[in-house]
C-alpha cells in the first residue's frame, strides 16, 4: 500500500489541488482545535487571520472567507454587477470555461464577454473593442474587467500590465477583478510585494488562493474598496458559503502567511516547474507552448507519447483548446518527481519518434 500510494504521487502532474495539506496548514487547524470557540466568523482566529491579510496586503482591506475559487469568483463578480451588466474576461479564463455558469447564476444573469490575447493574456485593445462596440440599451453594460494571476497557461501579469488594465477599466467606468488562484506563485515569479501587484496596480476585488498552495479548503475574497463589499456576508450566507466553525477556513491562513509558508509552497512549486521546462527543453520532439513563469509547463507531445504516459499510469490535463499537455508542479512535487517525469517523457517521445508517430 505503502508503494501504491507514493507511486499515485510520484506520477501526480495533472493538479495542483491533487497535493495534500501542508503541515503549517495542518498544524493551524490543530491549534484552532482547541475548546469552545464562537462561530460563524465571530472569533479570534478569524480575526486574526484577517489582519494578517491586512498587513501583507499593506492597507486596511475587506476580508471574507469561502471555500473553494467558484464561490469566491462568482460572488465577488455579483458583488460588482446588476444582472443587465456583463464581464470582459479573457476567452480562457477559468471564470468562463470552468465554472459552470457560477458567475451567471449568482449574479442573476451578468454576461460573460470573453476577447483573445497572447500568452492567457488579455489584448487591451480587443477589451476596448468589446467595451466600445455598442453602447446602446440592447447590450449588456460591461461593468467589470476581470484578470486571472497567474493565468491559465502560467503566464503572469506584470504590475505595468495590471496598471493599464485598470486605466482601461477607470476610464470606461469599470471596476477590476482578479482571480488569484495561484497568486502567491505570481507574488514568488515577480519578486512584487502582493500591495504592488493587486490594489497599488488598481485591482479593487482579489480571490486569493488558498487550496491551490497547500491549505485543504478556503479561499479570501478581499476588497481593497471597502464600500465594494457592502452586504457581501449576505451573499455569501445566501451561496451557502459561510462557515459555521469558520476558524478551520481561518486559521490555516494564520500559519502560511506568519511564517512565510503561503510565498515558500509557492517558490519550491516554481522552481520545480523551472526544473521541468529546462529537462524537457533538452528531449527532441518536445515544444514547450508558453513561456514558464509560475508553477506550470505547457508543451506540444506526439499523440503517441502522451497516449504512452497515460498508459504508464502519468496524471496530467490535456488543455482545453491549446491541443498541448499542461503538467502542474505543487508544494509537494519533488527533485524526483520532475526527473521521473522527464525521464518518462524523453523515452515515449523517444519510442513515439522511432515508430513514425509524431504529429
């Protein structure tokens, strides 16, 4: 069992949110187990875990927990619209292919407005366009611009790119939102304070990763506009979101940002991710798609290879429209996981090649 369970690990490249939970994580938890505490967000621990995001945030922010990123995107993009109002986003942002119309629903029918862009990126002018090409009663209003850090294919928003975003946004009456998922990776990639890559560069509302970084459960949905978030506790009681021993969502932020674990998970899964890109650079047949910037390697396999490695038991995603295989690193991932996963790579593309099966 022992061996069964280190090899579903060690072939484990699809996910982030497929690593466990981190012992600072765990040992908040195990901490805030302790006697009889007040519930639903009335106690010290979460208080203390929102002055927490204050002072790494540098400003006097408004902060809710939830438990997963669907609940905290789609209520903090209804928290910023009416129902006749729309969002521009990009056309592979998880906000549009991945949430089930969450954003829809809780907004009573918010239209989602998705325009191209390089590298995950969105193309401000194509945001322009779809901003200016009506104005009349017949179109959705677009109310909200809404960016996602690090994006889909592990690119990230330079603070200069989140700026004219947010120039974008101001000068057409627009309010910034950003899907933070994997920001402490953007944080580590960009040696930026997260103050300089979130409200300093003009973003109003952040949904600030948590599971994907080595907490088991709970997202922070934080406004930097504090009047942004007038009434969002009933939104989230209404979506089922609001915990009753809401210190377990809580305290786990207490023990990864005092330490400095929250910014460490994220570097070691760069740096693994870094590993991975520069072995696979070295096996013929292998392209890489994007340029590595967070925790994730995008690249272009022979059918064949990436047939072979499924076959031998290697977990990764296929990634929707790109035609390419996205392998994910985590706080978790090992030395030895990446040089694994590399090793298999080079002999299925290598066996995919001699068998005249590159396409």
């Amino acid at each position: 069992m022992e061996q069964t369970n280190r090899q579903a690990v060690f072939n484990q490249f699809a996910s982030d949110n497929y690593a466990g939970v981190c012992p600072e994580a765990w040992g908040a938890m195990q901490r805030a187990n302790e006697g009889f505490v007040s519930s639903y967000g009335d106690d010290g621990w979460t208080e203390r875990a929102c002055e927490q995001l204050r002072s790494v945030f540098e400003t006097d922010c408004q902060v809710f927990f939830v438990f997963n990123g669907t609940a905290a995107n789609s209520l903090a993009l209804a928290s910023l619209c009416r129902s006749y109002h729309s969002v521009i986003c990009h056309e592979l942002a998880h906000v549009e292919t991945d949430e089930c119309g969450a954003p829809e629903f809780f907004s009573n029918g918010t239209k989602l407005l998705h325009v191209d862009g390089p590298g995950g990126k969105l193309d401000l002018a194509e945001v322009e366009r779809a901003v200016t090409r009506r104005g009349d009663i017949h179109y959705p209003r677009p109310k909200v611009l809404s960016l996602t850090q690090a994006t889909e294919v592990g690119t990230v928003y330079t603070p200069d790119e989140i700026g004219r975003a947010a120039e974008v946004a101001r000068r057409h009456g627009m309010r910034l939102h950003m899907d933070g998922a994997r920001f402490a990776n953007a944080v580590v990639s960009l040696q930026a304070s997260p103050a300089d890559i979130s409200w300093r560069a003009g973003v109003d509302v952040l949904c600030l990763g948590g599971a994907k970084n080595g907490m088991a459960v709970g997202e922070a949905v934080i406004f930097f506009d504090r009047e942004l978030a007038h009434e969002f506790d009933y939104r989230c009681k209404q979506a089922g979101q609001l915990a009753s021993k809401m210190r377990f969502i809580s305290a786990p932020w207490i023990g990864m940002l005092e330490g400095g674990a929250w910014l460490a998970n994220a570097g070691h899964a760069n740096d693994c991710a870094a590993l991975l890109e520069k072995l696979l650079r070295e096996i013929a047949g292998v392209t890489i798609m994007y340029p590595r910037q967070a925790n994730s390697v995008f690249v272009a396999l022979p059918e064949m290879a990436a047939a072979a490695l499924r076959t031998a038991g290697w977990h990764f995603y296929s990634f929707i429209g790109s035609g390419g295989a996205r392998f994910m690193c985590s706080w978790q991932t090992t030395e030895q996981d990446v040089h694994g996963l590399a090793a298999a790579i080079r002999l299925a593309v290598g066996d995919a090649m001699a068998a005249g099966g590159v396409k």
